[in-house]
C-alpha cells in the first residue's frame, strides 16, 4: 500500500455488488443515499480527541466495511481506484 | 447477526403496522417525520464523548425502539433489509 | 405508560384548550409559534453532559409543563396519543 | 406567579410604552429589531454549564430589564400576557 | 447611567465623525461594513466561560472603542442614543 | 500607533504589489480570494482559550505576514489606512 | 523557503500529474472535487488544541501529501506558485 492516512482517515477499496451478493449482504438499487461496502486497505492512526488524546481506529485492515454511497474521494493507487474517507463514515464492520 | 455496528451506531429492524397495533402503539398516518418503531438487533460499544471515554449504549439488542420515520440508512442482510442508525435518534424503548 | 423515553426525552400529554382556561393559564390564538401546555407521562434518566455525567431531569411525572407549540412527536399510545419531546423544548413548569 | 420557568428561562411583563418614558427611556420606534424592556417576574435556577455546575441568574425577581423586540414567546397568566424568554436575551437591567 | 450591561455586555456612545477626524481616526466612507467609534458608558461583569469563570471586560468606562458600523442594538437612554453591544464586537482601543 | 487591538485582533499595513515583488513575492493577479501581505503595526494579548487562559500572538510588531486578500477591516489612522483582523486570518510570517 | 507558516498551516507544492503517474498514483481526470498531490515545503508548529497545548504535525518537510483538489491557497514565491492549506486538508501522506 502506498498512501499512509492522516488521523482518522481510512483507504477502503469498493467491493463489487457481484461479491456483495456472495456474501449475504445485498444493497438496495433504489434512489438516493444508499450504503455500500469495501475492504480497509489502510489506517491511520486515529482520531485526535479534543483533550489531545488519540483515539485508536475501530477499523482495521482487512475489515469489510459499510459506508454511505457517497462517502469519501477517490483516487487511483497503482492502476487500481480506492477510497479516502474518514472513520465516521463508516457505519459498521460486516463480519462474515 | 452479520453487521458489527461502529460507535454509537444501532442496527434495527423496522416492525410492521400491523404488528405495532398489537402492541398498543399506533403510528399516526398524516403527513411529515412520523415516528416509528423497530427491534434492536445489534448495538455498537457506545459513543465516544469529548472526554475520550466511551458511554455505554442505552438500548440493547432485543429493545424494540421508536425512532423517527427518516431516521438511519437501509441496508440488506441476507435478504432482510434493516436499518443503521445512530442512538441519538432513537426516542424511546417501548416495554410492553 | 409504555414508553421508557432515553436519556432526555421527555412524553409529554396535551392538555387541551378548555381545561387549560380552568387552571387560569390561556394560551394565545393568533398565528406563529406559540406555547402550549401538557402533563408529563414520563421522563428519561436526563441529559448525558460534556463531561459524561447525567444531568438529573428537571420535570417529573405529573408536572404540568408549558411548551412550544410544535415542539416534539406525536405518538400514540393504546389508542392515546402524546408528545415525545425534549426537556429543552419545556419552558416552565405550571404550579396550580 | 403560576410559571416556574427551567434553568436560564426568565419570566418578563412587557412595560409599556407611556411607562417607558417615564422612566427616561425611550425605545426608538425605527423599523428592525429593537430593543424592549419588562419588568422580571419570574426565573429559573440557572444555566447549566458545560462542566455541569449551575450558573446562577444575574437577574431577579423585581428587575426591569432591557430585551430585544422579538425576545422570547408570549403566553397568557391569569389572563395577563407575559414573555418567557432566555437570560441570554437580556441585554441588561435598568438602574432607576 | 441607567443601564447595568449583562456579562460581556458594553454600552457605547456613538461619536460623530466630526470629531473622529480631530483625534486622527478617519473611518472611510465607502459602502459595506465599516468600523465606527465611540465611549464607553458602562459594562458587564465579563463573560462567562465555558470553564464557569468570568473573564473580566478587555475595556472599562471611558474607553474609545472601535467597533464594526452595524454592531450592537440602539436604544436612547435619558433622551441620549447609546449602543448596547458585545465585547467581541469591539475591534480596539483607541490610544490618543 | 494610536489603537490597541483586543484579544487576537493584529493591525496591519498593506505592502503594495511593488514592493512585494522586491522581496521575492509576487501576488498572482487572477480572479478569487488571493493571499495578500503586510506588516504588521500592532497586536493583541492574544486569544482567551476555551480553558481562560491566554494564548500569546504568533505574530509580532514588525513581522510581515501572508493574509487572505478580504480578510479585516480596513481603517484609517492619522491619514494611513490599516486593516484589523485576526490572528486567525494570517497565513504565515514571510522571512526575508 | 521564505514563509513560515502559522500553527496548522503547511506550505505545499503541487506535483504535476507527469510525474505522478511516475509513482504509481493517477489522479482520475472526472469532474469534481478530486484528490491532488504535493511536496511538503514548510510546516506550521502544530494546531493549538482546546486544551491550549500545540499538536506537533502530522506531516514534515518533504513529505509527498495527499489533498483535495482546491484545498489551500496559492501564493507566488521566487517565482513559484505554491500552495498554503491546513493539515487538515491533507488526506494522507504518499509513501513510496
């Protein structure tokens, strides 16, 4: 992996629907904000409290994780598209 | 269950009206944000506060809840679809 | 009652116009915002602070409270219908 | 008085215009929000703070206090109309 | 003085630009916000801190402040026109 | 200089393009908020934290600073126009 | 360099997108907001927190960074346009 994130921040890649549906978790096609899920490539290493403090991340990596549609920018990493996007968009760890 | 949900975040499946009567509680029908209610089926470890400390979830898996109509994302688990949403917008437990 | 409202919440039931003119207090026809009066069916363990403790609500069951007019949800409960509201959205507590 | 107001709420009688000028202060009757002032009949216990404590009210029973035009909601007591509104909308006290 | 301001609260008399000139001070006449002067007549406590202490006032009686055009709210005290603002509306002390 | 800034606000002078250039830094011309520079006259104590303790400047008389092209207010003393602005609004100290 | 940056601010300047295929990381040309990459060229001394402590940064001089495409400011120096944005606005830091 070639980005280190900053804080909270978290690189995800986007899983497909197809292995989605594989895995028992389909999302819904219809309108709007939808969430959807992708595997943690990295972390960073955590959110800076308001007392100074660190807080070490919820995800790791490997997770499978649930976002918003919408949640974070992309980028390509070595030919391959990934997400940056922070620890409070991700809504859940799906464990399999 | 297969979503583990981050923070303060509540997964709940939503109840049906027919089944909500039953219980005493009606849902009024009119226009706007309309609560409505759900059974908890998994519960994240608690919100972290501006303290750093992580305050306990006041509901638990198995609460059924009241929430407003809009409230949390939809999502499908093994072809159930369930809602994810924070404890902040859960109103109340109803005990029966 | 059936509801156990969280951490602030508050259910709240309307008192109507006509028993509200007995106890001396009218509210007010004209348009806007205007506040409204009810009695508490049930109150949360109170308001989780900043710094993580729990500020002890300042209305109890049976108090007569004053409100703005839209504050709150309206639920029903066993064919009853209440208002789920905050403590923040009470102005004052009517003494008879 | 019938109305114990909540924390930092402040119970205000309107004083009227004649009285104003009596008084040797005379509100500007320029279009835009003004400053009003009444007479306090009524306050809370205070503001809660951040850290928990409770700020007790600067101003009391008795005072006739400066506020701005649109400050507060009116409700009716006994018939007499009065203003429910926030320390915070008080600008200060007039010192006969 | 007739008016006692509330925590950061000041109280302003607005000087005319006349003799804003004398003293050096010219304020631009060109259109959008622009700063103003004047003497302090009276002020609060200080304000409050989100700790619960009060910070006393920055200025005090007979100060030349400068302060945005449209700060504060005009009322007339004893036939004179005075502002009431806030601290944090006051640019600075002028030194003459 | 004949005005003390309160709290965080600083008082600078606006260096002309010319002598921007001289010392190395050009402003570029195009359209939208630009950085601009200056040097600065006069400074506050500082900012008073959220805790009550005052923050000392990071600036100091005499620095020349990077700010944005809208930031402060403009003022005219003895005949010179300044700016007031926060602490906030500047981007750097440009080191010759 | 010849601007030192206040607190959190970094000074960064943008690597062209030639050489950013280089190393393996491809900026997608979609429209939007799309992340960028620069070189670290200076750094503040760190954000000051609520708790009035400074928080070193996160990223140091020479650094490859991570940010959004209109993060920060843009500012000639020498002759070079560079570009001065927060920490926050770096969304990771590209290793090699």
């Amino acid at each position: 992996m070639k980005i280190r994130p900053l804080h909270d921040r978290v690189i995800v890649k986007r899983i497909e629907a197809e292995r989605t549906t594989a895995s028992g978790i389909v999302i819904p096609d219809s309108a709007g904000e939808k969430p959807d899920q992708g595997e943690v490539l990295a972390v960073g290493n955590g959110k800076i409290q308001d007392n100074g403090e660190v807080r070490p991340m919820a995800v790791k990596v490997g997770d499978r994780v649930l976002f918003g549609k919408y949640a974070g920018q992309g980028v390509k990493v070595e030919g391959e598209e990934v997400l940056v996007m922070r620890e409070e968009d991700i809504m859940g760890v799906i464990e399999a």
